[in-house]
C-alpha cells in the first residue's frame, strides 16, 4: 500500500501518540488508519457510527493489500467469533456487549482503536461513553480519531472549548492536518480549504405569518403550532389544511366509532402511523394518512413549508376528493383551487439544475435535505419537470431505520440499489439526508446542491467533499441569517488553525468548566424527584443528557443480576449496585438508587 506523502507523515505522527487526523472526505484517512493498525499489529477495533458503514468500513479495510482478518459487529449480528483481528463495530452494540460482561470486548485486548467521524464525542453519544469508558478503563491503547470537521460548534470561542473537550475525553495529543499544497500535490481534486459556496437564493418575500424564529423550540412544536391556530395566529394556509384535516376527521368518525383523533399526540409521526393501521376499515383512512403526513410536515417547518405540503398531497393524489362526501369535495377543490401550481424555491432548485448540466457533459449530482420525506417530494417535483424529467435520473437515499411517511420509505435493499445506480451511472441525481454526508462510500460527484439551511461546519465541509470531481459546482439554494456560507468557510479555516496549534496541555479552563457543569445539573435537579419504579431510567437517562455525563452500566451474575451504574461528572462521582430477579428490575432497582443518591450529593455539594 504506497501511502502519499501526507498521509505517511500522519502515520508516522500517529504511531507514536494518540492523534486525531483532519482531512477532507476522500483524502484517505482510511489508509493511514490502516497503516497504522498494520504497524502496531495485534488486535484493533474501527468504529464506525450507523449499521450501513459497518459493511463498507470492512469492505474498504479488506480491499487493502496485506490486511488481516477483519469482522463486521452491529446490532443485527451476533457477537463474533474470537478469530479476527480488525473489528468494526458500532459504538452501542459494542457498549451493550461490553456490559454485559462478553470477554471478547475487553479493552485490554485491542492495541489500536479508531473513531471513524470523531466530532461525534459529544454529549450522550455512544461514541463519548466509550471514550469515557476507555479512559476510566486505565487501558492505554493508540487511539485515532478520523474527521473532516472538528466539532459541531459555530461560534469560535465555543469552537475552542469544543475540541479541547474532545481531545481531553478522548485522550488525544495531536491534531494532524494536510495544507492545501500537500493534499494538491498528493493528487486530492476538491476544493480548497475555506473555499465559499456559490449561494443562489430564491427571490421570496420575507413571512411575518409564519413561527418567529425566537419561538422555535423543538420539544414545542406542536404546542406552538396548535396554540396559534387555537388564537388564529397561525397562517391562512395552516388554518385552512387543518380545518380540512378535521373535516376529514368528522367524516371518518361517523363512520368509524373507534377512531379517536392522534392530533392531540405530541409525537408527530404517529398521526400517518394511525390512519394507516386502520386503512383496512375503511378507505377514507388510505387518502387521511396522507393529510396527516402533510400536516406533519407544516408543523415541523414551523409553517413555512407550503410548497412541499401540497406537492406532498398532489403527489399522494389527495386532490382528487370525489369518494368523499360532497361538501367534503367541494371544500378540497376550493383548497386546491387557490393554491399556486409552481413555487419559488422548486423553480430556483430547477433552474440551478439545469444550469450545472448544461455545464458538464456527464452530469453526476447529490442533492441534500433535511427532512426524508423531502427527497421524494422532491423526485416527484424533478421527475414532472418538463425538461429535466428526461435529463435526470433520481434515486432517494436515507437511514433506512426510520421511514419518511406511513407510505414512503427506502429499504435496505433500495438504499443499496441507489448506490449502486449512482456508481454506475444509471442514477445520476442522488436526493439524500445528511446520512450521505458522512463515511458512505459514493462516487465523487461534480455538483453538490443543498436545498435547505445548513447548520453548522460538519455538513458545509462534509457535503462539500463530496463533490470531487474536477471544476464541480458546490451550491447553497438557502441559507441561515446568522449561519451563511461565508462564515461556515471561516469556521473550517478556524478549526484548522487551532489544529496548527494545538497543545493538550492548554486544556479547558478549569473554573469555568466546573461552573457550567454546575449549572447543568442544577437545572437537571427536577428530573430527580418523583422517582418510582417505572419512570427511573427514564429520568436517569433524560438527567445525564442534560448535565452532559453519561452513566456508566456494568453487570455481574450471581443468583440474581447485579447492576452497577455510575455517574462522573467534573464535580462528583456517584456509584451504586443492585439486584432483582430480571435484568430490566435489578436496572430499574439501580437507576432510583442512583437518582436518589444524586439527589443527596447535590443537595450537600450545591
């Protein structure tokens, strides 16, 4: 395996201490990796974050010559035989096997561990409770962290403390980068560090019928939207899709006693998720499913996703109303009758298509969403297109864990088949999430689209990595008020600054850290009262993701089960066992143990 020369320099840093490497996607952080887990030999573990880059981590690492045995472990395999000397796991199915006290995921037996995406180490990520779990283990094995972006951070201050956080869980010395001239010169074709999207925003008028955005609070968003609809504050067309939806809903109840309206749930997904359970009954359940996912989606835009709404209903064929009863019918056709036929935005996305493949004689594009449902609303809207209906082939691509819809969803075997269309030229437009963002092994494209708001400098540098081919297109159709595209580009120019520069011993500021630990768990302290039984784990797991400090989970077997948890944070360390007849009640017996022994450190400590 003849590595370029920065990779060989990284390598070489990265044999003698714990480093995290920071290249662009398809700069072979793979190979150095490899070379150095070939160097250190023993045993090695690769971790990868989803169950789909399992399989293509350890397809990769066996296509390399002189690699030993490599075994794949997730949560849909069984645990491994004792045979092989790469694994690649993923982070929770590794955890759980190693709580359950499987020899086999010791980390006295691995001599090198990687983080594949290591920007991932936050919060209650299993990826920080391992690398917490490694460093209170006292095992000292060479650790490697693999990333195009360093955090998730924005601001640079926070971008700082971020990865000196990082580096200081994951016990990492050295930050190793490549400058533009290294990559250029060791044959890597995209863009430059810091280099600037091509924005192209649709010309709109600015809303003041939608949700502030100072109002926009995820865990509230279906009591904000339904709270200004019960004021009438919401927008004429919100108002309007709901009095459909419960006009819909009267008609399916007389027909139906047992239907009970999901609206009044909080978890949004469930609404399609009902009707469709109850499709057999009745017909009028098949198009009120699809109302539902509309509404869904309204809702999670925060009111301003219109043109995807009734896209979504046309798609789904909801504007036909004529099985319904007739003031029914008359009420959807008046809907529809006022409703646009085209919309800004699809029409900016078509005209930027249109553009970059006339500019290329093989078109090969990826499209990214926030949303899974978009990327098929956004096929329908591309494959009914006049022109690029023939000059496009889309195929949509997303975590296949979760469907988008009650209806729509992308298989296993169709997520597959989109790859491998993509890579052979029979798609040549993949629309996806931001699961493509990340490790999975697609084709360099020559244009990059992002449609909606990009958040933070990990999709700006990921998604821009992607388009690797030479004098590809890399363009933002919007963009966030206090997150454009400009500064998104100086924030990855930030991150490699601080690489230059990195020192593990100018570590966090210590007082500071301690009183923002403290203030987390003093506005945690609500989730320790009230504990019983059934609602324990709950509330443990919901009051470690607020302070930041995942408990740790160890079991023992004698005639009963013995549970251990343990909660660290900077400011206190608590740890209890208990026993029970089951797993599930010696944990849940340990978790009321654990919040009540909290209760009584903080309430002496604060």
């Amino acid at each position: 395996m003849e590595l370029r020369n920065y990779q060989k320099r990284i390598a070489d840093v990265a044999m003698r201490i714990n480093t995290v490497v920071l290249l662009p996607t398809g700069a072979g952080k793979t190979f150095i990796a490899a070379e150095v887990i070939s160097r250190v030999g023993g045993l090695a573990l690769f971790f990868v974050p989803t169950i789909p880059l399992v399989g293509q981590q350890a397809a990769a690492l066996r296509s390399l010559p002189n690699m030993p045995t490599v075994e794949e472990f997730h949560g849909e395999k069984l645990v491994p035989r004792n045979d092989f000397s790469i694994l690649v796991p993923t982070p929770k199915a590794f955890h759980t096997a190693q709580t359950r006290g499987e020899e086999l995921f010791s980390w006295d037996r691995f001599g090198v561990v990687v983080f594949d995406e290591v920007h991932r180490v936050i919060k209650n990520h299993p990826y920080r409770v391992l690398a917490l779990g490694l460093r209170e283990s006292g095992w000292k094995p060479r650790i490697i962290g693999r990333t195009a972006s360093l955090t998730y951070s924005v601001k640079a201050d926070k971008i700082a403390i971020s990865v000196s956080k990082l580096c200081k869980e994951l016990q990492i010395s050295c930050i190793e980068h490549a400058d533009d001239r290294e990559l250029r010169e060791g044959g890597y074709k995209g863009s430059g560090r810091g280099a600037v999207a091509e924005v192209r925003l649709p010309q709109v008028h600015p809303r003041t019928d939608i949700v502030p955005r100072g109002e926009r609070k995820p865990h509230l968003m279906h009591t904000t939207f339904f709270s200004r609809i019960g004021r009438s504050e919401a927008s004429p067309f919100s108002r309007n899709l709901v009095a459909i939806v419960r006009n819909l809903e009267d008609v399916v109840r007389s027909v139906d006693g047992g239907f009970k309206s999901p609206l009044k749930s909080a978890s949004l997904k469930i609404w399609g998720k009902y009707a469709n359970g109850r499709v057999s009954m009745h017909p009028y359940y098949n198009h009120l499913q699809h109302w539902y996912e509309a509404l869904r989606f309204l809702v999670t835009s925060w009111e301003e996703g219109e043109d995807a709404v009734l896209t979504l209903l046309r798609m789904m064929g909801c504007h036909d109303a004529s099985s319904w009863p007739d003031d029914t019918t008359a009420l959807v056709d008046d809907f529809f009758r006022t409703q646009p036929s085209s919309f800004v935005r699809f029409e900016n996305l078509c005209t930027v298509l249109t553009e970059k493949i006339s500019g290329t004689n093989n078109f090969r594009g990826i499209l990214f969403v926030q949303q899974r449902i978009m990327t098929h609303i956004l096929k329908h809207a591309i494959d009914q297109h006049h022109r690029l209906g023939t000059q496009l082939h889309a195929r949509c691509l997303y975590a296949t864990s979760t469907p988008a819809s009650s209806t729509l969803a992308v298989s296993k075997l169709d997520a597959r088949d989109a790859l491998r269309a993509f890579a052979s030229g029979d798609a040549n437009l993949l629309i996806t999430t931001s699961v493509a963002e990340e490790g999975l092994d697609i084709p360099a494209a020559n244009c990059v689209i992002y449609f909606d708001p990009m958040n933070h400098a990990v999709s700006y540098v990921q998604g821009r990595g992607r388009a690797r081919q030479a004098n590809s297109s890399f363009v933002m159709l919007d963009e966030r008020e206090d997150r454009p595209a400009t500064l998104l580009a100086q924030q990855e120019v930030e991150q490699h600054a601080i690489a230059s520069s990195f020192s593990p011993s100018a570590s966090l500021n210590q007082n500071e850290d301690l009183e923002a630990q403290r203030n987390r768990e003093r506005n945690a302290t609500a989730f320790l009262n009230d504990v019983s039984d059934k609602n324990a784990i709950s509330k443990l797991n919901t009051f470690c993701i607020k302070t930041k400090a995942p408990f740790q989970e160890k079991w023992e077997s004698h005639t009963k089960k013995r549970c251990r948890l343990s909660y660290k944070s900077s400011l206190r360390e608590v740890s209890v066992s208990a026993f029970g007849d089951s797993k599930k009640a010696a944990k849940r017996e340990a978790a009321s143990k654990l919040l009540r022994a909290l209760k009584d450190s903080m309430s002496v400590v604060m």
